[in-house]
C-alpha cells in the first residue's frame, strides 16, 4: 500500500473545527461535508488537492472535538495521507476505524514543505521526498492495522464476520 502526491502543509493545533466547520455537520453525506474541509484555513484546499496528495502538519493534528467527520472529510477529498509530528489521539483512532491513512514523524513534518512531491510507502513506513531527495523513517503500522486501513476502515475489515 503506498500514495504519492503534493503536499499541502499546515501547522501546529490543528483543530476538527478547522478541518471541518461544525456549521456544516448537518448533513451525513460524506461528498458533502467534503467539499468543506480545510476551509476556513486553506480556503483552496478542496480545489486544489488530488487523489493522492499528502497533507503534512505539526504537533497534535486533530485535536478538539471527537467528530469522525474530520478523519472522514479529509479521506472523502482524496488525500492519500496526513504526516504529523503528533495526533490528537481520538483522531488518531477515529483516522484508523475510517481508514485514513496516518504517519508520525517529526523529522519529516520539519522538513517537508508545501507543494513538495512525496511518495510513502506505508509498509516500511519510508516518506521520500522527490523534490528535496531526502528520506524518513516513520514507524509503520502493525499489519493488522494496516489492513483496517486497507479495507477501507475498520467496519469493512470485518467484512461478513458476525458476532458471538
């Protein structure tokens, strides 16, 4: 499982409010709520990003409230990834069980900047960055997790599997 595209870079605190205003949240539909996300701080974030493209961010990407819709939104708009120093750790777990896929690593976060051409292979959890030649190490996901992120969240990993 790897993505690679364009990176659209953010900073430190960023907020559920701010990936997805709460004044938006009155719909379920998931294509809806996406044409929102990143609005109120990168009012051209949902033009410009293609399926792939790699956000990047600070400390404590997510915090805020607990809304899966924030890890939704983002997966919805089609970016292949969110690098972070850190995570808010309800987004952190609400991004696997909707299957966004998530990396920590604070040198890469650094370093990356917006617009930068990454790749990420995210069985070794290796972050290349084309435009700069440099090369990360995150910590990748235990396979099981990995799986939940492949199946598209943790609901369609399950699959036909029932209960008792």
């Amino acid at each position: 499982m790897n993505t690679s595209g364009k990176v659209f870079k953010y900073g430190d605190n960023v907020d559920t409010d701010v990936i997805i205003p709460a004044r938006y949240l009155n719909t379920p539909d998931a294509a809806e709520l996406a044409k929102h996300c990143m609005e109120d701080i990168d009012g051209e974030y949902v033009k410009k990003v293609q399926p792939g493209d790699i956000m990047v961010a600070g400390w404590n990407f997510g915090c805020g409230s607990s809304r899966e819709h924030a890890p939704l939104v983002i997966k919805t708009c089609g970016t292949g990834c969110v690098i972070a120093k850190s995570f808010a750790r309800i987004f952190y777990r609400n991004a696997i069980n909707i299957g966004l896929p998530i990396l920590e690593c604070e040198a890469a976060a650094e370093e990356i900047s917006a617009g930068d051409s990454v790749s990420i292979n995210f069985g070794t959890g290796e972050i290349v960055n084309h435009t700069t030649g440099k090369t990360y190490k995150a910590q990748p996901f235990p396979e099981f997790i990995q799986n939940i992120i492949r199946a598209g969240g943790l609901l369609s990993s399950l699959g036909g599997q029932k209960n008792g």
